[in-house]
C-alpha cells in the first residue's frame, strides 16, 4: 500500500516533457515544451507564481532555469594542495591584465545560454 502511494505521489510530481516544437509565431519564445502534471501540481505552481506576481509559465521556465544553471556550474569540481591554493588564491586577487582575448571570453553567451 505504501509503496503503490509513493509511487502514485512520484507521477504526480514528475513532470514529463512531451514535445518540444518550433513555433511558427514571431512573438513567441521560440520553441514550446509540453508537460504532464497532476491537478495538484499544477495548482501549487500556480500558487507559488501569483504569489512573485509570475505567470505559470514565467514561473516554470524561470525556476527550470535556475535548476539548469545550478546543475552545469556544479559540474566542476576541482582539487588542490595547499600551494596550489596559495596560487590559485593569488591569481584571483591580481586579476589579469584585459587582453582582446579576455575581452572575447566575458562576452560570450554561457554554455545554458546557447
């Protein structure tokens, strides 16, 4: 019983993408992403979005955003020993000088934003 309750709770906050589309509207965002979701689920989105003054839909692709972002930048990870600390710690506080490169790199969209 708990387990055919859990599961039945597990539908309803998973979220299923069916379709994603070009839309041929020039006022759109430019593609459309279908979803699944419970009655429940879509109510206590709808709360939490009237409540930021959002729509639904702002507020989906807002939060999935933010959970995309969180997710690539947690990807990197790295180790170090304490002089290459003491290293890393010096670069971060004399940055380098700007070059044409660097002035290329800052202004590049992010990976999430391609």
């Amino acid at each position: 019983m708990n387990s055919d309750r859990n599961n039945k709770h597990g539908k309803e906050l998973n979220m299923i993408a069916t379709t994603v589309a070009h839309r041929a509207d020039v006022r759109s965002r430019g593609v459309t992403i279908n979803l699944r979701a419970s009655a429940h689920l879509r109510d206590l989105i709808d709360r939490a979005a009237a409540l930021l003054g959002q729509n639904r839909t702002d507020f989906m692709l807002d939060s999935a955003r933010l959970r995309a972002e969180d997710v690539l930048l947690d990807q990197k990870l790295f180790s170090l020993d304490e002089n290459q600390y003491r290293d890393f710690l010096n670069l971060l506080d004399e940055p380098p000088k700007p070059t044409e490169e660097l002035r290329k790199l800052l202004s590049a969209k992010a990976p999430w934003e391609k």
